[in-house]
C-alpha cells in the first residue's frame, strides 16, 4: 500500500483522525483479525447458559467506558492462563488476544503462553508479545516451571485451537488431571485432521467447550463419536463479534470515505469502479483460486451481455503472501497472467490492517470450501461496514449471511464457480440491491454482533466453568 498523501493525513488530523485509523485492528477466521463474540451463548442441546448463584462478593461493580456495568466484572483479580499453540497473524491466537484484552479491562491478572515458537526470532511474535506486556498482560514460557504453577493455581485455563491440547502431557504431566476441572477449550477448527487422539484425548473431561458456530460444534459431536469414540464435554456456542474500535471506523463516513480513497489509488482502482475482495490468509480452504475463476466468468458474461453496462470491475485478493513462495500462491498469480488480468486483480500481503480494505471494497466475497468457516469474523466486519456479501453456503457463513437479504449463497467446490460469476454480476450490475443488502447486513450486526453480546455470553460461560472448577475442588478436598 503506498504512503498516504500530506493533505490527505493533514485533513485527518483536522478531524481528529490520526494514524490511529489505519492502526485498527480486527480478528477473523481469516487469521488476520481481533475477535469478540456475539449471539446468545448456548448449550449445543439448545438451552441457554444459566448463571449460577455466588457470593455477592464475587460480583465486582466494574463499569464499562460507556459506563453501563461490564458483565465480566465478576472476573476482577481472577488468575487466567490462556495457552495459544502458536503466536501469528492467524485468527486464533489473535482471538485468544482479545479475550486476554477484554480480561484485563476488568483487571483480571491475565498470563500467556505460547506452546509452539521458532528458534529463531520472529519478528511478529516479538510485535504481538510486545502488544500484550503493554497492556497488563504476562506472558511467560510454556514449558517453564512458573507455567506449570500457573495452571495449578489459576481460576481457569483456557485452552485455544484444539492443537493446543498438546501442551498439557508435554508440560503438566502427572498434574493434567488436577487442571483439567477448570479449563475452557476454545476451538476454532473445521477440519478433520485435528482428531487425533494425541491432540483431543483430555477433551471429555474439561469443564467446557468453546466454539465459534453451530455447524462446528455439530460437527465436532459428531466426529468425536464417530472418529474416536470419545463424548464431547458441555459445549457453549458463541458467535464472534466486532470489537468497539472496528464499530467506531465503520460508523464514521468521513474516516471511511478518507481509507477508500487511500487504498483505491495505491490499487490504481477509480472511485466510479466496483472492486471486489476476499479477505482471508491466502490458502486453498479459503477459496481464493474459485473466486478468481468465477470473476473471470464473470467478466466473460458481462462482455457477452452488450445490454449490462457497467463500470470497470476489479478484484483484490487480501491475504497474499510470496515471501511463502508456496505452490498454491503462484497458481493464483499465474491464473491471473494467463487470463491477462493484471490489471484489473491486485494481490495485498497479509495485514492486521483490515479496515483501511473493508472501506474500500464494494463487495465481500467469503469463498471458503469444505465445511466452510467455523464462524467467519471478517462477515460480520464487512457487514459493519454495510457490504453485501457473496458467501459459501457451508459452516459459519450460513449463521450469519441470510441469503438474499444481507448477500448471496452459493455451493462449495467448482459446483460454486458458475454460480458464484452469476451473483457478481448481479451485484455489479445492481447498486440498488447492493445497498439495500449492505443496510439489512449493517442491521444484523447491529442487532447481533457487537462487542456487549459477546460480553455477555462469554461471561454466561465463564460463571458456569468456575461454577464446574468450584465444585470439583470441594469433592476433591472433601475425598481427602
């Protein structure tokens, strides 16, 4: 992305938007987005999680910045030990991030541990570390002694992407059973190759299950029984959510319209034009090689349609990454020189800097395979920012597009393609509809998926696994 003009950051300034704009971070399932939850938190039977009764000490007064009583308040003072598998731009450990965010909003003391680092530094790992000490957050090493009396003395454990599982024989050893009763497992996976018995074996006998969608935690029911023979612990559903800074960007035309500008001329793309993006960390789950069959469809009908005349369409594929060199990577490259498209497919490196691209976009396609996403963060992100969306009808996506209302479904695999071409003509030729899906998207997030509902469930949670260790701590004391 090119430097931004002087007047341009100048006028900014004048309105009291400074390089904090373009600083705005969001988590998604894409891997390069800070997360918060949403919907009502439930049991996978369907019932809503109860609050349990406590002490009335235990119910901290702690206020919120709009000054309305934070529901995780009752978390002051209380000893979290998050434990991420890894340390990166990919949407877990920056969801793990803002839990650990949120916790020291209410002054919970908050330690970090990363089971899996390279030798070598990493510069990412070292920004992120850096983020978290800043503001409050301990983090210390995972296989070092104080992790390990960290885990027998916390309140609770959260455990973060079902690969994280292997820390706990790695590290606690004969003291797994003594921990297991207080931790909260947060998966994130849609994918087969996490149930393995090595990874998953503790599952049944953690206080709870976290997940991100319905459909995956369906599926992870299912799998379990079926794969491995195991029975998944209570599990919660819990929708993602967009954080209060995020909100703050998209509700703000000016700071938009400031960020489109921007970033459509470093793509060399005109305001009148009609970009289309696909956000995600560049893989073959994520779609990106369809997405880009189905606009070059796309193109071809348009040409073939005298009648449909339109402005000069393009797409921007955010999530690149060459350094990788990986084979996947240069196919979408080499598609896009075959098909002589380079000037109108642009290629963005991954960034945490989503916000700058959601304003610049008119339309989001979420184009992940398979099962599709485990929830999907940057939908509702876009949807904040009043973009339709073109989405798989498979996993997450399913839970929050409704299709023909907020955007348009269509089939995973190359039975999408086709389809997929067709809605990207409707919504290029249609600024109507494009708007109308963007406002009823805008409604959703508003009514569904904002940083309180996630507040709320998360906490609705967090009292029953406390509730769960509570208990078990006084049958364990009373046996002895």
């Amino acid at each position: 992305m090119g430097k931004p003009s002087t007047s341009v950051w100048a006028t900014l300034q004048k309105k009291r938007w400074p390089l904090m704009i373009l600083l705005v971070l969001s988590v998604s399932t894409l891997g390069m987005i800070l997360v918060r939850s949403t919907f009502d938190s439930c049991s996978v039977s369907g019932k809503r999680c109860g609050r349990e009764k406590e002490d009335n000490n235990s119910d901290v007064k702690i206020q919120s910045v709009s000054g309305s009583l934070n529901p995780l308040g009752f978390m002051k003072s209380k000893l979290v030990l998050l434990v991420s598998h890894e340390l990166s731009l990919s949407g877990g450990p920056l969801l793990l991030m803002e839990l650990a965010f949120l916790l020291r909003g209410v002054e919970s003391e908050v330690v970090w541990i990363t089971n899996q680092k390279p030798v070598e530094e990493d510069e990412v790992i070292k920004v992120l570390e850096h983020k978290m000490l800043d503001r409050g957050v301990q983090v210390i090493s995972a296989k070092s002694q104080k992790a390990i009396d960290t885990a027998l003395k916390s309140d609770l454990v959260v455990l973060n992407t079902a690969v994280a599982g292997k820390w706990l024989d790695a590290v606690l050893k004969d003291n797994v059973p003594k921990v297991l009763p207080k931790v909260l497992w947060w998966i994130h996976e849609m994918r087969g190759h996490y149930f393995k018995p090595d990874l998953v074996k503790h599952l049944p006998f953690v206080a709870g299950a976290m997940i991100d969608s319905h459909a995956t935690a369906e599926y992870w029911k299912n799998r379990t029984h079926d794969r491995l023979g195991i029975e998944m612990p209570k599990t919660y559903v819990v929708h993602l959510g967009n954080s209060k800074e995020l909100m703050e960007v998209a509700e703000d035309s000016f700071a938009k319209n400031v960020l489109r500008e921007q970033v459509r001329e470093s793509l060399g793309v005109r305001n009148e034009d009609i970009l289309f993006g696909i956000i995600n960390s560049v893989s073959r789950g994520k779609g990106q090689d369809l997405f880009l069959r189905s606009f070059h469809e796309s193109l071809k009908v348009l040409k073939e349609t005298k009648k449909l005349e339109v402005p000069t369409m393009h797409a921007v594929v955010v999530g690149s990454d060459m350094s990788a060199q990986t084979k996947f990577e240069t196919e979408l490259r080499n598609f896009v020189q075959e098909k002589k498209l380079q000037k109108i497919v642009h290629f963005v490196n991954k960034t945490m800097k989503v916000a700058p691209y959601l304003a610049a976009i008119d339309v989001l396609v979420q184009n992940s395979q398979a099962r599709g996403e485990c929830f999907g963060r940057i939908t509702i992100e876009a949807m904040a920012f009043k973009l339709p969306v073109l989405g798989t009808a498979a996993g997450g996506t399913m839970e929050i597009v409704v299709n023909r209302t907020t955007g348009l479904l269509h089939n995973t695999g190359k039975d999408g393609v086709l389809p997929l071409a067709k809605n990207i003509v409707k919504l290029a030729t249609n600024v109507k509809m494009r708007r109308t899906m963007g406002k009823k998207g805008y409604e959703r997030v508003k009514e569904m998926f904002l940083e309180h509902h996630m507040s709320h469930r998360i906490a609705s949670v967090f009292r029953e696994v406390l509730q769960h260790a509570k208990i078990h701590s006084r049958t364990t004391n009373s046996d002895h």
